[in-house]
C-alpha cells in the first residue's frame, strides 16, 4: 500500500513526469460554478464542456460515476460525482455522498492502473460538497492506494 503525499501547492498544476490524473468532486444536477470547479475552469476549458455535455446527455450521469477528460498530453481530469445537489437537504445533511466517492475513486484506481498514472486532488469533497477529511482520507486509501496508485493531495 503506497502512503497518500501531502503537499503544498497548486493542486491544477500536479507534479511529476508520468501520466496523471486530477480528481475533483461534481454535483449531480449539472451545475458548475462555484468552488474547486473555477481554479479548472481558469486553466482548461475542457472538463467543463464536457461536464456540460455528459450532463445533457444523462449517459451514466450519476452519483458515483466518472468521466475522464483528457487536458495534456500527460494529464486527465476525472470529474467524479460525489455530491447530491448543492446545498444542504431537509435534514440539515451536506451534499457530499460518500459512497459515491468511494465508488468514483475505485474508477480512479482502475484507469490509473490502465494508463499507468499516478493521482492528484485537492481536498476533495471538504469545499461545498460539505465533507470532513477523516472520512474521505480512508476511502482514498482503500481505493487508490491499496492498488500501489502514486496519490499526492494538495493544500494551497
């Protein structure tokens, strides 16, 4: 099991020469806007029209579900929704859904393992999703670094 690296820095701009991946959490309900979604927005075009497209065409577009976009040569975009909605519900619950992320990053892992890649993100699903780390932390490590996946996370 490869241990998750902490670092400091730009998470839109991950480190390394291999392939690799940038995962970051997406709501159900197709809106994008707010949050980590702008610093990609800011930096590839891409993810975004995809993200739109994947949406309108509701394909597979689902809680748990991933869609890999490919920004360079080296790097995908792995929009993974992990989020049901945008605000709290009638209970007072935070959109984050973690077993949709458990589900997404499993994904993850596999196409890392395909296109021998290594992991980036950010603290995910901890922004507006509404997540707290100490429950995310572990499914990374049960998805992604159980399978010898390189997994940096980065704080800005």
């Amino acid at each position: 099991m490869k241990a998750i690296e902490y670092k400091k820095g730009d998470a839109t701009n991950p480190l390394g020469e291999e392939n690799k991946i940038f995962v970051h959490i997406c709501n159900d309900i197709g809106a994008w806007g707010k949050g980590f979604v702008m610093a990609i927005s800011k930096r590839w075009k891409l993810p975004e029209a995809k993200y739109r497209e994947w949406f309108k065409a509701k394909e597979n577009f689902n809680l748990g579900e991933v869609q890999f976009v490919q920004v360079e040569q080296d790097l995908w975009i792995a929009n993974l929704i992990g989020q049901h909605k945008i605000n709290k519900d009638e209970n007072g619950n935070a959109p984050i859904r973690y077993d949709a992320i458990e589900n997404g990053l499993s994904k993850v892992a596999h196409f890392a393992k395909e296109i021998n890649a290594s992991v980036h993100m950010p603290r995910i699903g901890c922004g507006l999703a509404g997540g707290k780390w100490e429950m995310i932390e572990p499914l990374i490590e049960k998805t992604i670094s159980e399978k010898d996946v390189d997994t940096t996370v980065y704080d800005f």
